[in-house]
C-alpha cells in the first residue's frame, strides 16, 4: 500500500512537472513575441527619426540652395553692370575715333572742345569679394553629428542598462503559499534556476 502511493504521488508530481515544462515553453514563445514586437517599435521608431533627421538634412541642403541662388543673382547683377558700362566705353572710344578722322581744323577744334567739356573719365570698377574660403560646412555639421550621437547613445545606455538590466523572470520566494519576495534571475542556466 505504500509502495503504491508513493508512485501515485510520484506520477502526481512527473504530471505537474511536465505541465509546468508545458507552461514555461509557452512562456518562452510568449516572451520571443514580446521580444519581436518590441524589436519591430524600436525599428518603427529609428525609421521615424532617420525620416525626422533626413528632413532637417534636405532643410539645410535647401538653405544652401537659397544662398547659392541668391549668389547667382548677384553675379548676373555684376555682369549686366559690367557689360553696360563696356558698351558705354565702347560708345565713348567711338566718339572719340569719329573725330580723329575728321579732317577739318576748325570742325575738329569744336567737336573736340565740346567732348572735353562733357569728359568724365570712367569710373574705377567697383570690387567684391567672394567667401568661399572658411565657409565649410564640415565643421558645423561635424559637431551637429557628435552631438545627435552623444544624446542618442546616451538615451540608449539608460535603455539597455536600466530598463533592459531587467530580467523576464523573477523567482518568487513563497512562505505559508504566499509570495515573500521576488528576485530576478540573471545569467543562469534552467538548470540552475531549478536547483535554486
């Protein structure tokens, strides 16, 4: 009779072990699914700042557009300008070889009088400067860099250390079938965690 009971409680305790086998592979499934449905919100997330940060590159790129734009516009200014004051000059030289070729004395004289009355000699061509030299955006964009990637590797050593330090799995500590205290479980083996 006792032979017998003991391998009724032993068959009792294989069926409870093998259910609990049963339910901690399904807990493993049920912590992959977690594990993939976080993996897919950290990948939405990572996708949603590169979205973010490749808008704020196109705006900077488009600030550079503008400038370059703007740069354009003055430089046709500059050579319209320079070209009409070619064609004036062009204008005065020909004033100036029309009368050489006049072969009246007094008819000179007059003509050559008046247009030393009007003589203005030409102006001194204005000057500007063109900054390219020290304009780089490496460094400015350089910095902007390390700090984006200081701040995100810091978000992501808070992330992996403090809320990822946490284990799955806790080992409950039972007195009179109630929960005392709940420990986590780093770095052992199932193996180990039985034993314990």
């Amino acid at each position: 009779a006792e032979l017998s009971l003991q391998k009724e409680q032993l068959q009792l305790k294989i069926i409870e072990v093998e259910d609990e086998v049963d339910k901690w592979q399904k807990e493993r499934d049920r912590i992959k699914n977690y594990t993939t449905n976080e993996k897919a919100t950290v990948d939405q997330h990572f996708k949603e700042l590169i979205r973010d940060l490749e808008r704020q590159r196109d705006e900077v790129k488009a600030a550079l557009d503008q400038r370059e734009k703007i740069a354009s516009e003055n430089v046709k200014e500059i050579v319209d300008e320079l070209e009409e004051r070619a064609k004036l000059l062009r204008e005065d030289k020909e004033n100036r070889e029309q009368i050489h070729q006049i072969s009246d004395s007094v008819l000179f004289l007059q003509e050559f009088g008046a247009l030393m009355r009007n003589y203005v000699p030409p102006p001194s061509l204005p000057t500007y400067s063109v900054l390219l030299e020290g304009e780089s955006m490496s460094p400015s964009m350089g910095l902007l860099r390390d700090d984006l990637l200081n701040v995100c590797m810091r978000h992501v050593e808070k992330i992996c250390k403090a809320d990822l330090g946490r284990n799955f799995i806790e080992r409950n500590h039972m007195e009179n079938g109630k929960v005392t205290q709940r420990c986590p479980i780093r770095g052992q083996s199932p193996a180990q965690q039985l034993a314990g």
